[in-house]
C-alpha cells in the first residue's frame, strides 16, 4: 500500500480486491496521533484485502487490473462520495476467469501505465488504451500471462518527448504507404 498527503478539501477512494470501491472525503476523518487505532475507512468482506488508496483528483479515470490481467478504466464520476465505514460499491465483476482485484491507480489519458507480473513480465500501454467502462462491468483482457503467473503491481508514467517523436513518426509513415 501507499501513504498520500490529501487535504481536506480531497476525496480518496479505497479499492478491495472483491471487486468494491469505497469514495469519501478526507475532511469526514478526525485527527489521531500515530499510535492510535485509526478510523475505519471501508467494511472488508470475508478474504478481501485493500489493494489501493487513491486521492480521487490525482486522474480523471480509476484503473484496476486484476490477477489474471483482466482490467478497465472507469471516469472518477461513477463513484459517488458515500459515508465511510461501508462495504462500498461494485466497481469490478470478479470471477473464476478474472481473479481478483490485484492493482488500482487513478490515471488520465496523456499518462502511460506500466505491469508487472510475478514471474518478472513487463507490459507498458498507453492509458487511454485500456477500455474505458462502466463502474459494474467486468473489464477486458489488458495483460496475457501463464497460468501460474499474477499481475503484481503497477505504475504510471508521463508520456515524454520520446513517445511523442515516435508517433509523429509512426503517423508519417503510415501516411506515407
């Protein structure tokens, strides 16, 4: 997991590996010392980690990506701000062909997403790429992986003057046949 600064003007949302997402504002939190328990932010069902926390203005759409390589993108606007401590909503349709939810990021069309597999493939797409779905969809395939491999994380990148020059090239030659 990660820690973020948010104000609290923020919402951030809570991504479990079930498939649900809980969105809330930071200002909703009271101010603990380190060596206090804490708030609960989101209801956990039986087996479902949290896999992400992400401040919902850091991109204009949420990513998630499960185990078997499985993702979408979702707009930011189909979550709701809801009161913390719930179960959350549906965000991804987990099932047996799927697996479940393994990474989540907030990204926007301009930035490129790279994958890591367990076994040490690594996969870099453009974000905008990805289908862009609905909040209760199951997604599309996003990364091919072996049977005993699993997405294991994540990261997203400016795209820099390097990927820009390479699609001006690709453009122009694609023109030119």
């Amino acid at each position: 997991l990660t820690a973020r600064a948010a104000s609290d003007d923020d919402d951030v949302i809570i991504i479990s590996s079930d498939g649900r997402a809980m969105r809330f504002g930071v200002g909703t939190l009271r101010v603990a010392s380190r060596s206090s328990g804490g708030v609960r932010g989101m209801k956990l069902r039986d087996k479902a980690q949290v896999i992400a926390l992400i401040v919902a203005g850091d991109g204009d759409d949420l990513l998630v990506v499960t185990e078997h390589g499985a993702g979408k993108r979702t707009p930011m606007d189909q979550y709701p701000r809801k009161g913390r401590g719930g179960q959350g909503m549906l965000t991804f349709r987990i099932s047996d062909r799927t697996g479940p939810l393994a990474v989540a990021r907030a990204v926007r069309t301009d930035q490129e997403v790279i994958l890591v597999s367990r076994d040490g493939i690594v996969m870099r797409t453009r974000a905008e790429q990805i289908s862009r779905q609905g909040r209760t969809t199951q997604g599309v395939s996003v990364m091919n992986l072996g049977d005993d491999d699993a997405v294991a994380s994540i990261a997203q990148i400016e795209m820099g003057d390097e990927t820009e020059e390479a699609d001006a090239e690709e453009a122009t030659s694609s023109e030119d046949e």
